[in-house]
C-alpha cells in the first residue's frame, strides 16, 4: 500500500491509563505535509443529554452515553476504562475503552497530542477532523459520541469496528482479492457515504481500503478525516437523463390478418379500401427529477493523501474538487478486484509519473462463471472513474447520481442497501465471541503507558 508523505521520529511522555476513552479501529494514515484548506470554523459545543441521533435510536453505546451525560454532565476521562491500542496515524493514536459502568458497549477513542501537532504545524488537521465528525449523521460514517480535553491531550469518543479494515479483510483472502459480487456491495457502501459527505459540503480525499473499517454487522464506516475539507454545496433537482433506447429489440411483428369465415362473418364485405392509420410514435415519458448535491465548483491546491490513490489534478498542483473521490473510488475498486492498485511503481517518483501519464490496464487473467459479466462490467466502471480528465470523469459533474446508474450496480437495492447481507456474515457472526473483550482487559492493564 501507500507510504507516508512525510514522516517523523517524536518521543512523547507517557500518560495515565484513565486518559483516555474510544475511537474507531485501525487507521494507518498516509499523507503530505500541506496545509489544509479549512479555517476559522467555530467550535462546537457539547452535545446536550437529550440528543439522540436518528440512526442511533434504541443504540446502546449511544444511550450508554446519553445516561451518563445525564446524571453526571460531560463525559470525560474520569468516565473512561481504557483497553488496548487498535490503531495509530499521522495525527493520533486509538485504543479501545469502555465507559465505566458499561461492560457491554465497546467504543474507541483518538488520541491527539496537541503541543506535538503544533510543533509539526499539523493542529489544524485535528480541528478540521473533529468540526467534520460533529456534523456527520450516517450508518457509514462514524459517530462523534463525545469530545474532551486532558491538559496538552484532544480525545475524540467514536464507534468502535471490531471487523478490522478492509485492506487486512482483503489480505486474508484466498486470492488475496475480493470477488465481484463482494468488491461490488463494499463499493455500493462507499458511494452511499461519499454522497452524503458531499451533500455535506465535505470532500474526503483520503479513500483508501485502510480507512474503510468493518463495523461487527458486516457493513462499512469511513474513517479518518484529517485530510478533507469542507466547501459550499447548493443541492438541486434535476431530470435524470433519458435512458438509452435498445437497439437490439425485435421489429414490431405486422398485424395477423383476418378473414371471413362461413360461420362468422354475418355483415357484407366492404369494397372499399381501408386507409392505413398512421402509427403512433410512442412519447417518450418525462425523466423525474433527482437530488444532485455534487461540489462542482470546490477548490483546493493541497498536496494531500496516499501516493498510490492521487488524483493526477492533485500531483499537477491546478487545483482540484470533488471529482477526487470519484478518482480513489476508481483505485479503491480496482485495489479490491485485482489485488493491488494499477498506477504503483517501485518509488513514489515513479508511482506519481504513472499517474499521469501511464495508460489503465487489466490483468489479462478474468473470472469465468457467472461473476464474469459482473467482472468486466466492474472493469468498465473503473476505466470511467480512472478517467485522467476530471471534466470528463464519472461523477465529476452529477455526482453519485451518475455512479450509481453504472450497469456495475445494476442489481443494488440502494434503499434497502443497509438490509443487504454482506459478504461472509457467517463468518462475522462466528468471530463475534472471539473479538468481544472481557472486562478484565480494562482493568488489569499498567497505570501508565507510552503514548507514541
């Protein structure tokens, strides 16, 4: 995978057990050192004990976290019982935590050193990701349960993902890759996030199967969002484009003529010629209106995210928007079908030149059976995400609204979407007693431990 765009060697003091609470797993971040595009938001206050999130509702880690809102006020470290570390990136730590009194609900907390972030000029990515996750509403998007401050220390308080991510999910594989049907239901999930991100006015830039966590049904949760940025959206309606007309149906059959028979013909035979009707051309009916919330006029010129997943409008440095997504949601896919992703070169130098100038290719070697129909549909998908032309990229102009009208998702039920069983539920549900953490793991660990 990807390597970090630019590295450090920091030592850190060390710091009490109790200081800490949850956030999602596994990270593993890869990026530049730019300067993100967002500033001045405001800070966002609390959350009050009677919030409830829609998607939330009847959730026990959320209403773990509503009791003791309620009965003690803002949670902090002295509500928190902390378990092993699950995940580490560019800006932070996470380590799993429970709150106390609460032996049923796992959660995971980042951690931010903030005078280190400060000192590698990096404080804003944290401000940036917590301003995003207190906005967020969304079965694939994490949940910001809470947000605390201990002395130099920011905590962030999120879901958990005992599943892992995708990119260990994919290593595990017999072929090391996924097949059609799963690459497809994982993708589906992706663009169903994606599409509310820019809904939002947030573009992510930082898709990559490392940041694509396993929550324990089986179904999906972005994570990490440090390197996005926020812009104006004005959603629309719009016709949805006329659908292609088969050229392949059968010519209309003619009319079967009718004769008189002896017995059923009782009226005499007219002599004179019948004038043929002219045929009607069947109307085309009016296309309905769709939601279009796609931030087409978004700017940005920062050098962000994972070498092997730039957009080639992101090396250039001419600016570039939303239609980066859309760009990684190409490699993402292409990552999960084939193995590895098609621009990587034996040094980042050399991956970037790809990007930009190095043509897509596929294996030569394709599925038989009944993914094979699936599998070249996926391919096409692919060649128009990966287009090098932002302008003419899928999705750059209509958004998901373009994407998910691909054949390649043709058999997706994207309203029911959340019900649809995901891949190897089996074997998610089996694992469920082997990944649930006893109490003791929180509390018979070492009153101190080393940050970093």
């Amino acid at each position: 995978m990807g390597t970090e765009c630019d590295s450090y060697d920091t030592s850190f003091n060390s710091i009490s057990e109790s200081s800490f609470s949850c956030v999602s797993s596994s990270v593993g971040l890869e990026l530049s050192s730019a300067r993100s595009s967002i500033s001045n938001d405001k800070v966002v206050p609390p959350l009050p004990c009677n919030v409830n999130k829609p998607h939330k509702a009847n959730n026990a880690a959320w209403e773990a976290v509503r009791a003791v809102r309620c009965e003690e006020g803002p949670i902090g470290l002295n509500h928190l019982l902390l378990g092993k570390k699950v995940g580490s990136g560019d800006i932070g730590k996470v380590y799993m935590c429970r709150l106390r009194g609460f032996n049923g609900c796992d959660y995971a907390v980042k951690v931010v050193d903030k005078e280190a972030l400060m000192h590698r000029n990096k404080a804003h990515r944290a401000e940036v990701e917590r301003q995003i996750l207190s906005t967020l509403d969304h079965p694939f998007l994490p949940t910001l349960y809470a947000h605390f401050d201990a002395s130099h220390y920011s905590c962030l308080l999120m879901d958990y993902c005992s599943g892992g991510d995708l990119h260990s999910l994919r290593q595990r594989q017999l072929s090391r890759r996924f097949s059609a049907p799963s690459a497809r239901f994982y993708a589906a999930e992706v663009v169903v996030a994606l599409e509310y991100l820019h809904m939002m006015g947030v573009i992510y830039r930082d898709l990559k199967p490392e940041n694509v966590l396993v929550r324990e049904d089986g179904h999906i949760m972005l994570s990490d969002f440090d390197l996005s940025f926020r812009c104006d959206v004005v959603p629309t309606m719009q016709p949805r484009p006329a659908p292609v007309p088969d050229t392949q149906s059968k010519p209309a059959e003619p009319e079967p003529v009718t004769s008189c028979s002896a017995t059923g013909c009782f009226f005499r035979k007219s002599t004179r010629s019948r004038k043929s009707k002219p045929k009607r051309t069947p109307e085309v009916a009016a296309q309905p209106a769709e939601l279009v919330a796609e931030p087409t006029e978004a700017r940005s010129k920062s050098f962000v995210g994972t070498h092997e997943y730039l957009a080639p409008e992101v090396i250039t440095g001419k600016g570039h928007g939303g239609a980066v997504d859309w760009w990684t949601l190409g490699i993402f896919l292409y990552e999960m079908m084939m193995g590895y992703t098609p621009f990587k070169g034996p040094t980042k130098e050399a991956t970037l030149a790809n990007i930009n100038s190095r043509s897509l290719k596929f294996p030569a070697e394709k599925p038989d059976g009944k993914d094979q129909e699936l599998w070249e549909s996926g391919e096409d998908l692919i060649k128009k995400l990966l287009d090098k032309d932002p302008r003419r990229r899928l999705g750059s102009n209509r958004g998901s609204a373009d994407v998910k009208r691909h054949p390649f998702f043709k058999d997706v039920n994207w309203a029911l979407i959340r019900s649809t069983l995901p891949p190897g539920r089996d074997e998610h549900k089996s694992r469920r007693s082997l990944r649930r953490t006893k109490s003791s793991e929180y509390c018979n660990r070492p009153p101190h431990f080393d940050y970093f």
